[in-house]
C-alpha cells in the first residue's frame, strides 16, 4: 500500500499536470487509437505463445487464450506479477500437469519474458544510443540506495541458503525439475520458438501501443525513443511491488518519456491512454472471464 499511497501524493502535488493531460486525450486520433488496441489484443496472443513454448505438452488453445486474457485481470489484485503466475499455475495443473513441472514451466517462462524484454532494450539501445538520458531518470541520490540493496539480495540469499538445509534441498529439487523441462521443450523446435518468440513479441507489442498511443497524440518524440522509454521504465518499476504495476508504471513511464523529450502535459496524456487501453477497458472483461473459468473449473 506504500508505493500506492506515495503515487497517491504525488499526483495530488502534480493535479495541474494531470488535468491538462486528461485535457489532451480529446484531441486524440481515434484510427492510431484503434490499431493500440488492436496491438493489445496481439499480446495476449503472445503471451499464450510463450505459455505453451514453456510446456512439452499440448494445452487447449482456447482456454490457454482466455486464461492469458483473466490473468491480467489477476495481475491487479497481487503484486509484481503474481496474480496471473497464480492463474496460469493452476490451469496448467488442472490440464494434468504435475505441481513440480507447472512451477519450473513457470519459472521457464518468467526467464524468457525477463531475457526477451532486457535484449530487446540492449538491441534498441545500440539502435538508438541516445535514447535514454540515465541523469534524467536516475538521480544521483538513489544510485547508492539502488547498489545497496542490489548487493544485500544475493547476500541474504546465501545466507538463507548456509543456514536452511531444507531450503537448500528443495531449491535443489526444483532446479533439477526446471533444467529438465528446459531442455524437453527446447529438444522440440516448435515449442522453443514459441517460448522465445512469444518472450520478444510481447514487449515489442506493449512497446508498439505506447507508441502507437503517442502517435494518436501528436508526441513529439521518435517512435524508437518512446520504445526504449518504455522498456526501460518497465524494467525500473519490476523493483517496485505494487498491483499490476498501478502508479508505479505510470510515474516511470511519464519521467522516461519527458527524459526522450516530450511535453511533460502530453507525455502525461500518452501514458494515461495507455495504461486505458492496456489495463483499464479490459479489466472489467476480464475478471468477468476469470470468474466463468473458475466457474467451468477451466483453473
């Protein structure tokens, strides 16, 4: 609840720039509009593709769709990404899938999307080297901060390991389960290039909105330089646990596109349309879809 109440000060301090940017989705150009939300649609497909590549077996195509479109909608009730983990790990072990290899194809597919998202921001970033401005979105008073706890992670995870022989043994258990999966799904072409297509066609299709978005907009910033600001803001958010990314990802994605050069008011517009149609309109749809599933024990 922190993060949501500290985004909730910080919009109240910066109301004027808010409403001036809700002021500018008036004058949005409805046929850009319209091919962002046909984007959106294509990543539910994606992540479909990339749920099916981390399992060996065939999994219902329709159900995997509709279980990719309610777990967005899990996804705003649990933080970073846990809602749509929880659904997906159930509907794999009610597919007949044993707990042990539903966890490890879900660690598989957690990897893919993390490898899919950092290497198309490292190819972006070599396209478009100027696009991130880091002075702009890292403050230097954060970047001891940051170090210190990127260095305590992985200390206190080996000293939990050092002294939890259990957590030592079963840690040990899942990874043989994982590097097992792993390698059954990639001994089967089709399944490797659903898992690592689907892993970069995903960011590339939520990056495509965003600019989509600015174009609808009139956002005076390159396409390949929003696409950058937008990986890279999803990429600082990840450390930020709050439900579906709310405020988190909007109060990044506002700094990172002001920092490519946009207007702080249309940039502000930008990203307001664009959590609208990536997040909001299919919310609704989407528990109603989550609920029938739970209904039809499809998870």
């Amino acid at each position: 609840m922190l993060p949501l109440l500290l985004v909730g000060v910080v919009a109240v301090r910066h109301r004027s720039v808010l409403a001036e940017g809700f002021g500018h989705l008036a004058t949005a150009h409805w046929p850009w509009l319209l091919a962002a939300a046909g984007a959106t649609c294509l990543t539910w497909v994606a992540a479909a593709c990339t749920r099916q590549g981390a399992v060996v077996e065939r999994l219902p195509r329709r159900r995997l769709l509709a279980t990719q479109f309610a777990a967005g909608a899990a996804n705003h009730l649990l933080p970073t990404g846990l809602g749509a983990s929880a659904v997906n790990l159930r509907f794999m072990t009610v597919c007949g899938l044993p707990l042990a290899r539903s966890s490890a194809a879900l660690a598989l597919y957690l990897l893919a999307e993390s490898v899919g998202r950092f290497a198309l921001l490292g190819a972006l970033l070599i396209a478009f080297p100027g696009a991130l401005r880091l002075g702009a979105l890292l403050p230097d008073a954060a970047v001891g901060p940051l170090l210190a706890v990127a260095g305590a992670v992985p200390v206190v995870a080996a000293v939990a390991l050092a002294l939890l022989p259990r957590l030592r043994g079963a840690l040990a258990s899942f990874l043989r389960t994982a590097l097992g999966e792993a390698r059954s799904v990639h001994a089967r072409p089709a399944r490797a290039l659903a898992l690592w297509g689907g892993a970069l066609a995903f960011p590339a299709l939520q990056a495509s909105v965003l600019v989509l978005v600015g174009r609808a907009l009139g956002l005076d910033v390159p396409a390949g330089h929003m696409a950058v600001a937008y990986l890279a803001a999803t990429v600082a958010v990840a450390l930020v646990p709050t439900p579906g990314g709310i405020g988190s990802v909007e109060a990044a994605l506002v700094v990172a596109l002001v920092a490519a050069g946009g207007p702080a008011a249309v940039a502000t517009a930008v990203v307001l349309a664009f959590r609208l149609l990536t997040v909001w309109l299919p919310l609704l749809p989407g528990a109603l879809t989550l609920a029938a599933l739970v209904r039809m024990r499809v998870i």
